[in-house]
C-alpha cells in the first residue's frame, strides 16, 4: 500500500447534508480518511495510490455528492 494525500477544495460551504456524504465518501474503497481543514473550505484526502490516481479520488468524491476540485501544489 502507498499511502498519498491531497488536497480538495470544496465548491459549496459545509453544511449538514454534505458533511453527511463526506462521512459516506470515507466508504469509497481506497480512500483511508478525509478531513477536513480547519477553515472548512478543504479536505485533505488520505488514498491508497496503489488503487487510486488523484483524478479517480476526485471523480469518485463528485459521484458521492462531494463538490470539490483538486488543489495542484504549488
């Protein structure tokens, strides 16, 4: 297992019903915990990059109802 982390931002404010699906998301397989950020305006996504690619987290993330676009490093 190689574990990776990223980051998301989130294209909506937190509310009830999206921290609900980010709780769900946690359920995606490969995806080994979300947090999220004390600003509230990203999540930091903890991955098996063995079984995921960044763009895949992503994809899987909007398909859960989780509004979010990948933060590119600087």
């Amino acid at each position: 297992m190689t574990k990776v982390q990223r980051h998301f931002r989130l294209q909506r404010p937190l509310d009830e019903s999206l921290m609900q699906k980010i709780a769900d998301a946690n359920s995606i397989y490969g995806i080994e915990r979300i947090r999220i950020s004390p600003s509230r305006e990203e999540l930091m996504v903890e991955f098996d990059a063995t079984r995921l690619h960044t763009t895949e987290v992503e994809m899987e993330l909007l398909r859960a109802g989780v509004p979010v676009v990948a933060v590119v490093p600087a």
